[in-house]
C-alpha cells in the first residue's frame, strides 16, 4: 500500500474543502445590501441626522432579488461599493466618505 500517496490526496482534498469554505465565508462577508422597495436612503457616517436619497448606479440579482452594487456618491458623484467591514457604502473617491443605508 502506497501509504505516502493516500496522505498526500487527503492533504489535496483537505485543500479544496478549505478553500471551498473560505470562499463561502467570504461570499457571505460581502453580501451587499438588497435593493429596498421605493427610494434608497443613506446617511453620511460622520454627519448623521441628515437623510439623503441616494442615486442607485447598478444592481446585481441574487437570489431572485436585486442587490444593490453601487451608489452615486452625493459628494463626489463617484461611485460607492459596499464595505463588509463598515457595514456601509463607501465611496472610492479620494475623500474616502463612508454612508450608512437607512431602513
Ligand atoms: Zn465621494
């Protein structure tokens, strides 16, 4: 029995079923906000209080439902993607403004 060979394709399986749950959590961690019904509202993170209605840039579908991909900026007119770690939109212009989704 080539005992080397069956640790080394168990050490290859143990492999892939990591890397295959590393990428699912990390599916998960990114999960963008889904769309809400009517209009998107956001809230600037170091200026709260102040509703501002966000302009909607793309969409992607998961799932049978829309997910939001990115928003206008309302500062910059850049686009902001979702960060996982801020649980909030952030905006890839140079002022770096992160917003909050209301509701
Ligand atoms: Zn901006």
């Amino acid at each position: 029995m080539a005992r080397g060979q069956s640790i080394l394709d168990r050490d290859k399986i143990m492999t892939k079923a990591l890397r295959r749950a590393t990428r699912k959590k990390n599916e998960a961690r990114n999960t963008s906000p889904l769309l809400p019904d009517g209009q998107i509202v956001i809230m600037d993170s170091i200026n709260p209080g102040r509703r501002i209605e966000a302009k909607l840039l793309r969409l992607r579908r998961k799932g049978g439902r829309d997910a939001i991909v990115s928003l206008e900026c309302p500062y910059c007119c850049r686009p902001m993607v979702w960060d996982p770690r801020w649980n909030a939109f952030k905006c890839t212009g140079a002022h770096k403004g992160i917003y909050e989704l209301v509701g």
